[in-house]
C-alpha cells in the first residue's frame, strides 16, 4: 500500500467509526504504530482529522465555531481591557520570562509595556510586531499554522515549539470562565495551545472581563484550579469573587 492510499484509507476509517484507536489503525493498515502516530501527526496538520489520546477523531461533522475577527476584538470591551491589561503589566518584573496569548488584552500589554529586560513568548503577529520597537525586550515567536482571524499562530508545530521553553509568568484570555467547567475556548485548535501555555508557567495568570463569567464556550482548556491569578473589571459579582478567592485564587478587580 502507498503512503498516500495509507493516508486515505486511515481518514475514511476515521470518518466512519467517529473515533479510532492508534492500535486498531496499525493492525487494519498492517504497519507498525510508531508509523500511524507520524500518520496522523501529518493528517491533522493537513486538517483531515484530529488526533485524540491513544488514536483520532473525525472532524467530518465537528461543529465550526469561528473566531471572531481581531479587528472586533479589539474593540469589544475595549476600556476594560486596556485597564487589565495595565494591572497586569504590574506584576511583571525585569527579568521576567514571561508568555503572551493572542488575545487583545495581551496586545494591549504589549503596547504599554516599559522597554526593560525581559523574554516575552508568543503565538501572536499583533503582539510580537507591538514589541518589536522595544530594544531590551528579547520576543520569540512560536510559528505554526497562520490563524486568520485571531493573526495567532496554532496547531501541532505551535505546540511542539512551546515543548522548547519554560516561563515564569504566562497572560491569557480566554472565551468563557465557569465555576464549575472551567475555562474554554471558541475552537479546538486555540484550546490546545492555551492548555499547553499553561503547563509551561510557574503562575497563570487570567485576563478577563466579567462578561466571560458563567460562560462555557466550545471546547475546554484548563480547570480554574489551574489559575493562580484572575484579573478582571469592577463588574464582577461580589459571590463569584468569593467563590474564586476560596479555591485559592487571586482574583483583583479594576
């Protein structure tokens, strides 16, 4: 068999059962399962289908949830933002080593950052390009597949390259925070490498308006119990505040 029959016949057995395990895919395609792990790492970079732990899942009929455009984001909550994003800047120091998202607050931060030694990491054009007037500050960009709308980097090279580094302090945004469910996000792929920035930093650090409390976006990041930080505007109910502060949580409102 080809490699590129081998590739088609895996996609079509994804497609029909859902999901398939690495094991039963080596024993169908009578190839070894080392060779169907580099199989799928190819497909799902192609976009053919996603990888799961222990084999694949169709995305044949995955719902599409789109990102919405930065160019809206920007101006979304636009006041609270750029107010998080000074507060957050006050817990950097120099020295720091420190992980950017692509979310428009982390933009903002990038914009009134003070130029002093520091090592900023990120998935994000807007972000590196805002740093890249700023001489002491070393930026590393992480590649990957070219996110349109969010002009963030993604996918499988994007995570593998975080995989290099570690971080004191990583900033993120997400879609929704909920109590119970978590923090989430609006696709798959932005959910993937916002759950691996979080494994990489010593202290997490959440920005987020209070209009993404109570919300569960598409798919799932991380627990709360994964953020020592929320940074958040004036309108965060008082009980949610206390029902974060007492998982342990540092939650400050500007």
């Amino acid at each position: 068999m080809l490699v590129a029959e081998r590739y088609e016949k895996i996609v079509s057995l994804v497609n029909d059962r859902g999901s398939i395990r690495v094991s039963m895919l080596s024993e169908l395609c009578n190839v070894t399962e080392e060779t169907i792990r580099r199989d799928l790492d190819r497909l799902e970079q192609a976009g053919r289908l996603r990888r799961s732990h222990g084999g694949a899942v169709s995305i044949k009929d995955m719902p599409q949830h789109p990102e919405i455009p930065y160019s809206v984001r920007e101006i979304m909550n636009a006041d609270e933002k750029k107010r998080i994003a000074l507060e957050a800047i006050k817990r950097i120091a120099p020295k720091d080593r420190i992980l950017l998202d692509a979310s428009s607050t982390t933009w903002y931060m990038a914009a009134d950052v003070p130029d002093v030694a520091l090592t900023v990491l990120t998935n994000s054009i807007k972000v590196a390009t805002e740093l890249s007037n700023k001489e002491k500050i070393e930026v590393i960009s992480t590649g990957g597949i070219l996110a349109h709308r969010s002009l963030s980097y993604v996918g499988p090279l994007a995570e593998r390259s975080l995989d290099a580094y570690h971080v004191d302090k990583v900033f993120l945004s997400c879609k929704g925070v909920h109590l119970d469910r978590g923090i989430s996000e609006s696709n798959e792929l932005q959910a993937r490498i916002k759950e691996r920035m979080i494994g990489m930093a010593d202290e997490v650090i959440l920005l987020v308006d209070s209009s993404k409390f109570g919300v569960q976006a598409f798919t799932h990041v991380a627990d709360l119990s994964a953020v020592h930080v929320i940074i958040t505007d004036r309108n965060m109910p008082t009980d949610t505040i206390e029902q974060l502060e007492s998982r342990g949580i540092t939650v400050i409102t500007v």
